[in-house]
C-alpha cells in the first residue's frame, strides 16, 4: 500500500514540476490561456510610404520603424505546423519549414511569383524581425515550404513550439 501511495505521489509530483505546458502538449489541450503565442506573419515592405490606410508602421527590435502593407500573405492562421532545419555554417542559428493549409500554399505561391526580386517582412508576434526573398524551390502539391533566416535558436523554437497551438487559436473547429 505504500508503495502505491508513493507512486500516486511521485506521479503528482513530476506533474506539477514538469509543468502547464509540457500537460498541454502531451493532451493536445490548452490549460492556461489560448492567446497565440510567437505568431509570424510576411507583408510587403513598402518603400515610399504614402499615408494610405493599408500602411502600417512597425517597430524592429532595435526601436527603428518600417512601413509595411498591413495586409499579410501569409500568416500563423495558415501555418499547421514548423519544424527547425540547422544551419550548417552557422550554429545555433536555423530556417524554419513551414506546413501550410491550403490557402497558404497558394498564396506562398503568389508571394514568390509576386516577389522573388524584393524582400517580404517578417513580423513576429506585431514586431518587425526581419527580411527574406521568397523562394520557388517547392511545387504546388508540396505543404511545407521554408522561410529562410536566420532565426536564432529561442524564436525559432518558439516559432515551431506555438505554431500548432496559434493554428488551432484560430481554427477552433479544426479537426488538426
């Protein structure tokens, strides 16, 4: 009998020191809050603003502003799911593929016809992280598309650890 009352004890114990978020992950569920969380998001960088509406200025992390169309191509409810690809010459650093929904692939499709010459802005999470220029190097059937870095090591796990959770944030009746 002690043995099994140390066991449920133990138990409750991992529980509570493993934490919210590894329960969460493990149950597919969300305990604490549903907010998306490392949301990503690609814009066209605007280069002589105008003042129209569809502007919207940005700030990067270091405190300079970018004006970019407010209307994203792409963004965290069109994202099932990430993974990490290391960069081979630059430890810690990494690119991140992208599985997206239907929707998403097209219009990552229209991103790269639209905008293979010019960089796209990386948004993460209403902050301007940086620029990328897409990329046709998948076919139309393919899902997973990658969006080149570098990401450093803490958003881009981030990025890969939220994005089932952001995809569901606004699917709420998905069945992914």
């Amino acid at each position: 009998m002690k043995k099994l009352q140390f066991v449920v004890y133990a138990l409750c114990a991992a529980l509570f020191f493993c934490g919210c978020e590894a329960i969460e992950d493990a149950l597919n569920i969300n305990l604490v809050d549903d907010n998306p969380r490392y949301q990503i998001s690609l814009h066209s960088i605007i280069k002589y603003p105008r003042g129209n509406r569809i502007e919207e200025e940005v700030e990067t992390f270091k405190g300079e502003k970018v004006t970019i169309n407010a209307n994203s191509f792409i963004d965290s409810s069109k994202i099932l799911d990430a993974e990490l690809i290391p960069l081979e010459d630059d430890p810690g650093y990494f690119d991140i593929s992208l599985k997206l929904n239907d929707t998403g692939v097209k219009q990552w499709f229209q991103l790269v016809l639209d905008y293979r010459d010019d960089p796209v802005a990386i948004i993460i999470d209403g902050a301007y992280f940086g620029r990328f220029r897409p990329d046709g190097g998948h076919t139309e059937d393919d899902q997973w598309v990658t969006l080149k870095g570098p990401f450093n090591e803490v958003i881009a796990r981030g990025i890969v650890k939220y994005a089932k959770r952001n995809y569901r944030h606004y699917h709420p009746t998905s069945t992914f």
